[in-house]
C-alpha cells in the first residue's frame, strides 16, 4: 500500500484505490447511460491551473481538467471523457492521456496512474450520479418513486469505508428534503455511494412507515492547506464535494442552451445573451402595485432580518423549502442565503438587511422574471469570460423598486442583490431597474 502520511483529500483519496473499481450499475456499462451522456456534452470549456479553480456547482457548466490552460488540448480531453462514459473503456482513456500528454506536451502534476484515474473517475462519477438525479427529478418518476435511499458501496466496496459513509447506508429521506442539497453523492474523492428511488410499496416493504429523519448538518472549521481558503465544512463530506452534481444542469439553466435560444450570440457587458427586449419603463410603472410588506426596523440581530425573509415561505433557520415560483422553477429557500462559506451571516451589506421583507414579497409577487446570462472576467485565462447564469425577480411600486438576482453560484441558489435604485440625490429611482431587465423574460405579470 502506498504511504497516504502527508497526502491531503484528493491525493489521499486516489492513492488508495482499487484499480478493479466498478464505477456504475452494472445495467448502465452494457448501454449508453443517455442522461449521462447528455450532461458530459452540455458542459463548456474551462481552462484551469489548479482543481480548486473550478469547484462544487461549477463543475455542472464547465468541464476542466486541473492544470490544463490550452483549448485545444482541453477539447480533445472532452471528447476523450465523452467516449470514455460511452465505452467504459479506461485503458482507452488511458491510451488519449498518453497521447494527448505527448502531442501539447502536458507536464503534469502527480503520476501518470494516478492523473488518469482522477480524470476518468471523476468525471463519470459525477456525470452518472447528475444523470442519475435528472432521471430522479423528473416528476413522474417522483409522483412514483418519492423517497430516495442512501447506498454505501453502491458502485464498489472501499478499501477504507468512511464511517458516516457506513452510517448513512439504507437512510431513507424524501427526494425534496434538503439534506440532499449537500450530501447526495460523490461525497469525496473516490467515494462510491448512490441513492435509489423508492415507491410507498417498497418502503412498506422494507418495514418503515415512513421516511427517516434527516441527520444533523454538523459543520466544523476547516482550512483547505493549498489554498489557505477556510470554510464550514460539513461532516462526511469532502472539500468542495458539498453539493449536489447536476442540480444547476437538472434545473435547465445552463448558459449553452440560453446562448442557442439566443441566436448564438454572445454580448459584451451585463447581458450577454440578449433573446427578449423588455417592455418601456412607463408600461411597467402604469401597473405597479404598493409593496404590502415594509422594511424593518435597523440594528436588529441577523437572525431577525432572516427569519422575516425565510416566513413567507414557510421556513425558518435551520429548516429549508422547496418552493416554486410563478414561471415553474422549484428553488430551495433557506437560511444558507444569508451565510458567506465559513458559515457566517452576511445579511448587513450596505443598510439593504432592514429590506428582506420586500424580498421575500419580490419573488412570491414578482412584476416580471428574467433569466439573463452574465460576462464575467475569467480568473485564469485574461483573454477568456466565465458565463454565469442568474435569475432576476423585478417589482416595482409607485415610489421605490426592488430587484432581486438569484444566482447560480458554487453551491446552490444563492441571492447576490437587493436592488434598490436611487437617483444622484439619494431619493428613489426606480430608472435604475431598466437596466437590469434583459436575458430572456420567464414570466411578467398580466
């Protein structure tokens, strides 16, 4: 065995695998998994010096290869992986690394086993389990089939098993509990868990009347050696791994497919894919409605100024929802909003915490919803953008206006403004909006 004294997660992780391992059901290594297939093909180029330059959700858009800068080297890779979830095939795969690593002349970090595995494990793990979640979300299925079971081992058994790994094996939760947003598998390098769907028949059968109680998310302080970056991190799961893969592909919002709606067309600044033209700033004003909810008081604890954003939608701390807005999209609300990564509130930004009420009330009665694509400097490459997709929920009335940007972010929705726009003088302006209203328009209010 090789000595793991001084590897941290990811090199740990790998060098103590099993070269035999299965990475799918065996059902899905005689066939083409099509889902899986789907959201290998979807993703867009990412160049990247490092893993950690790419982490949780980003990894549901982009597909990278740590240490790979090169396009065309890192299309060829795609292409490789594409072929590699098809064929099942990782002495293939192996035999593109060698090549690829010759012809651009790649020199990477780590052995040449172990690069590969890394590469190949990671990407069909994910890719399987995010083909797995879409099959699983979709609300037939759910209609049939509501409970999701925790499978230790699912794909092979550890040389090392994770102790809540272990402890977690035949849970039985529903598939909209929010314990899933960060625990649904891979939950580490090399972790071989899956989930199964199960009907009210087959939890009958197994002798429960219904599902389990989630697990505690207990968070402890961790700091990532490389990096120097400190996070909360939940127990069980690895750094970076807290998340789910494939719930930003699962949910549609991916920028390839508003780019092809769009025209193909990529605009320079706010909106970068431009598809609907919004309405005259007067036409919306001339049917804006008073906000019933009103801005509270300041100097008021956190906890406060979330609870009044979270209560409108039946949820508190501590205690998600799954809520649906009026153009159909589930988002979860949660208190996790309101959190930075190591875990503390960030809810006092610029005065704008005494406004969550008008929040909440700006995505439950929204005016209009935009789905708009966002340019934004790639942080490795200079002459290359990141594309971020985000979600605008517009209101407005006669005196002030909010606007509300749900992003998708690294972990899940994640809310990046309150907008309330002011003219030179400071008094409300509700111009300011215009602005924002672009992308492509989801829903408006008749």
């Amino acid at each position: 065995m090789l000595e793991l004294a001084g590897l941290e997660g990811r090199e740990a992780a790998f060098a103590d695998g099993d070269d035999a391992s299965a990475f799918a059901e065996p059902d899905f290594t005689r066939q083409e998994f099509r889902e899986q297939i789907d959201f290998l093909t979807q993703k867009r180029l990412k160049p990247t010096r490092a893993w950690t330059d790419a982490m949780q959700g980003d990894h549901d858009r982009a597909f990278v290869v740590a240490g790979v800068t090169d396009l065309a080297m890192l299309e060829e890779f795609h292409a490789a992986v594409i072929e590699g979830a098809r064929s099942f095939d990782i002495k293939a795969f192996a035999g593109e690394f060698d090549r690829l690593v010759e012809k651009y002349g790649w020199d990477y970090n780590g052995g040449r086993d172990w690069r590969i595995r890394t590469i190949f494990e990671t990407n069909i793990r994910t890719s399987y389990m995010a083909g797995r979640l879409k099959q699983m979300r979709d609300p037939d299925m759910l209609r049939l089939r509501p409970y999701w079971m925790y499978v230790h081992a699912d794909t092979r058994v550890p040389l090392n098993p994770r102790e809540l790994h272990v402890a977690w094996d035949g849970m039985v939760l529903r598939g909209d509990d929010p314990w899933w947003d960060i625990y649904f598998p891979p939950n580490d390098w090399m972790c071989s868990c899956g989930v199964r769907s199960l009907s009210e028949g087959q939890l009958r059968a197994m002798g429960k009347s219904g599902p389990d109680t989630a697990p505690e998310i207990v968070r402890q302080t961790y700091t990532h050696e490389a990096t120097g970056v400190t996070v909360e991190l939940p127990e069980g799961v690895g750094y970076g791994w807290d998340y789910q893969p494939g719930k930003l592909w699962e949910q549609g919002l991916v920028p390839s497919q508003i780019i092809d709606e769009g025209g193909g067309q990529i605009h320079a600044g706010r909106h970068a894919v431009v598809i609907d033209q919004p309405s005259p700033l007067a036409d919306l004003l001339a049917q804006a409605r008073p906000f019933a909810a009103q801005p509270l008081a300041a100097g008021l604890a956190p906890e406060d100024y979330v609870r009044a954003f979270l209560q409108p939608f039946g949820a508190d701390i501590g205690r998600a929802v799954l809520w649906q807005d009026q153009a159909g999209a589930r988002l979860p609300i949660s208190g996790q909003f309101f959190r930075d990564r190591s875990g503390a509130w960030k809810i006092g930004k610029r005065g704008r915490e005494i406004y969550t009420p008008l929040m909440a009330e700006a995505l439950l009665d929204p005016d209009e919803i935009w789905l708009g694509v966002a340019a934004k400097q790639d942080l490795v490459r200079d002459d290359l953008e990141e594309l971020l997709v985000d979600r605008r929920y517009v209101r407005v009335d006669p005196d002030k206006g909010v606007l509300v940007v749900m992003q998708i972010g690294r972990r899940w929705w994640e809310p990046v403004t309150i907008y309330l726009p002011q003219d030179r003088k400071g008094n409300p302006d509700a111009k300011g909006i215009q602005g924002r209203r672009g992308g492509k328009l989801l829903w408006k209010r008749k």
